[in-house]
C-alpha cells in the first residue's frame, strides 16, 4: 500500500508492474487479488492497470471470538 500523501505519483503502478513481471517471469497464468468491497479507490486503480472484477469472496470466522 502506498501512503496517501504519495498517491498519484506512480508508485503503486511501478509495485504491481513489479510483481506482475516476477509472476509472469516464474511462469504463473494470472495474478488475483482481494480487495475490501468499500474500497473503491482501489478498486479503480486496479482497473486501470488491467485487472478484470472476478466474483465475491465469502468468509466463515472460526476463532475464538467468532459469532458462531
């Protein structure tokens, strides 16, 4: 994550071009990623490196201070 005060800037773009080089170099066939739903500012982001929405994610706490 880049700090607020330094978005805009490049940086973020630069750290995923980074990572998505190395997957593609160590031969992998995609990237994912998860993002909270009301992020929406990243979500925006993401879409204009190239990254495609792809279904909802869904949890089940089991820890100790779980609701079930």
């Amino acid at each position: 994550m880049v700090r607020e005060v330094q978005r805009g800037r490049g940086i973020g773009a630069e750290m995923m071009e980074f990572a998505t080089e190395r997957a593609r170099e160590a031969g992998c066939y995609k990237v994912a990623l998860n993002s909270s739903v009301g992020r929406t500012g990243a979500h925006a982001f993401y879409e204009r490196l190239g990254f495609e929405r792809h279904g909802s994610s869904f949890r089940l706490p089991l820890g100790p201070n779980s609701t079930r």
